[in-house]
C-alpha cells in the first residue's frame, strides 16, 4: 500500500496526468480506502508542490502542473468515493471560493470528500460574489455554506459574508465553515465563523458536529 500511496504522491510533486490515473486505478485495484489515498497519497503530493513553492524551489506553473495531475487522479477515485455514500437524510452545503480568488483545488477536495460522506452539496465554483453564496443557500434551502480561499486579500470577503447574513437576519440559518492556505481557526473565530478546516478530513469532521449540535 504504501509504494502506491508514494506513487500518488511523486505522481503530483512531477505534475505527470498520467502516472497520477494510473496509481489511482492501482489503488482501487489494491483495495485501498479512496479517501486513504487522497489523504495519504495525493494531498502528500500537493502539501510539498505547495511548500516547495514557498520556498521558490518551484513556480506557479510546477504547481498548476501538478494541480491537473492531482484531478486527473480524483476523476478515477471520485466514482469509488461517492459509492460509499451514507444513506441518511442528506444535508446541503453550498461550497464555493470566495471572490478575488480562482484558486479551487482545496475547495474540490472538501467538495468530494463531503458527497462521499452523504452531503448534498451546490459547488458554486470559484471567485463567487458574497451575495451568490446567500442567494444560493436561501434557493436550496442549505444548512451550511463553506467559503474557501488561498489568497489572503480575499479573506476580508469572508466577514463580509458573515455580516451580509447578519443584515437580513439570516445569521442564524446557516452554519458558516471557512478554511483555505492562509486561513487560521483563531482568525475564523475572531469573525464569527461556526466552524473551520484545516483540511478536507477536519473540514468534514467539523460539518458533522456542526450538523449534530444544529440539531438538537
């Protein structure tokens, strides 16, 4: 397991599509939980593309290389993911990047992992307008709105939402999650947030205990 797990991992460090499909399927073949090798394989990958370009080693074009490698490999391990759905009453997310930022990735993988986990969720894409994230929400009559981002001049974007939903008296309705590369759990808070994610794991986990203690 673990030479396939590495495999998906230098699969997007070398941004190659096509060694990156080729582990996934190896993957399912090996048995291998989707979500093991999305956190154990893919996001190993990409956590060092990202540190790796921190530190100027590589360049933006490296990272979208390796961007495209990382979806190529969740195009054949979606499918198996979303298999494993819970079969209970599904509750709705609309999840978008916030405006002034294009990046997606994060917020594709927290998309994924919470349809695998049973959620029904409106991926409104990227660079979407405060007001579509409401608008969106009020349509579908979501129980939680998720706002990502990885460029810090956009988290302003965020409290801004969060006091939007407060002038219409709609604060109340929705849980708001946020997470992203510059996005701490003390700056979420310090907004008002409900809930934060470091990553898809926590971001799912923390939806669920949201859910519950909305519930009771």
């Amino acid at each position: 397991m673990e030479e396939i797990l590495n495999g998906l991992a230098d699969a997007v460090i070398k941004g190659d599509e096509e060694k990156a499909k080729e582990m996934a399927k190896k993957a399912i073949e090996a048995n291998i939980d989707p979500l093991i090798a999305i956190n154990n394989g893919l996001m190993k990958g990409m956590q060092k593309v990202s540190e790796d370009f921190n530190k100027l080693i590589i360049y933006l074009p490296d990272v979208m290389m390796a961007a495209e490698a990382m979806k190529a490999a969740l195009s054949i391990l979606e499918p198996k993911i979303l298999e494993k759905k819970v079969k209970e009453e599904k509750k709705k997310v609309v999840i978008g990047t916030i405006q002034g930022d294009i990046h997606d990735i994060g917020k594709n993988i927290v998309a994924l992992l919470l349809k695998a986990n049973g959620f029904e969720v409106y991926d409104l894409g990227r660079d979407v307008p405060v007001d579509e994230f409401i608008r969106k929400a009020e349509e579908v009559n979501a129980d939680i709105i998720a706002v990502s981002t990885l460029l810090s001049t956009s988290m302003p974007y965020m409290e801004d939402l969060i006091n939007l939903l407060k002038e219409r008296g709609l604060r109340e309705k929705y849980i708001v999650m946020v997470g992203g590369g510059p996005v701490t759990r003390e700056w979420a808070m310090s907004i008002g947030a409900d809930g934060y994610g470091e990553d898809g794991e926590e971001a799912v986990r923390v939806a669920k205990e949201l859910i519950k203690v909305k519930k009771k």
